[in-house]
C-alpha cells in the first residue's frame, strides 16, 4: 500500500523480522555509542550498566519473554520498559 502511494523510505525499529524482507526492505547494521565523562566511578557505572543490559538482555528477553513464556502458555505482554531502555 505505501509503495502504490510512493513511499520509499521508512523507519521499523530494530530488529530482524520477517515482514521486512517481504516488503523488499534493505536491512542496516545498528551500532550504539555511550558517551561518559573521564571520571573513574563514571567510566565504572557505565561498564556496570552495560553488563546488566547484558544479562536482562539475555535473561529477560532471549530466554523468558522469546523461549519460555510462549511455551508455558502465557499471554502476550509487552516488553518491560527498562529493558526497552537498557536496548536504546
């Protein structure tokens, strides 16, 4: 439908998804950058939230909300905010 009205360009979010190559999209590597100030405890507490994005990346996402949630049965939810946050 966007095609017929000449739309060439939108944005989907991040994410591998099926439904984007059908609509003959081109798919563009994301790269993130934290910027933090020189300061020891600074350069520390960033290291620390990453490694917890990590891990809540790992441990909510990939293993509750993908594998096991869906098999047990559950309703779809949405995604908690703070791992929506710790991905941006």
């Amino acid at each position: 439908m966007m095609m017929n009205e000449g739309i060439t360009t939108i944005e989907a979010g991040p994410g591998h998804y099926g439904y984007k190559l059908q609509c003959g999209a081109l798919e563009a590597q994301m790269q993130s950058v934290l910027v933090v100030s020189r300061g020891h405890f600074t350069r520390l507490a960033a290291h620390i939230f990453l490694r917890c994005s990590e891990f809540l990346h790992l441990a909510y996402y990939r293993i509750w909300f993908i594998r096991l949630a869906p098999k047990l049965g559950l309703p779809k939810r949405p995604l908690w905010r703070t791992w929506i946050r710790s991905r941006l």
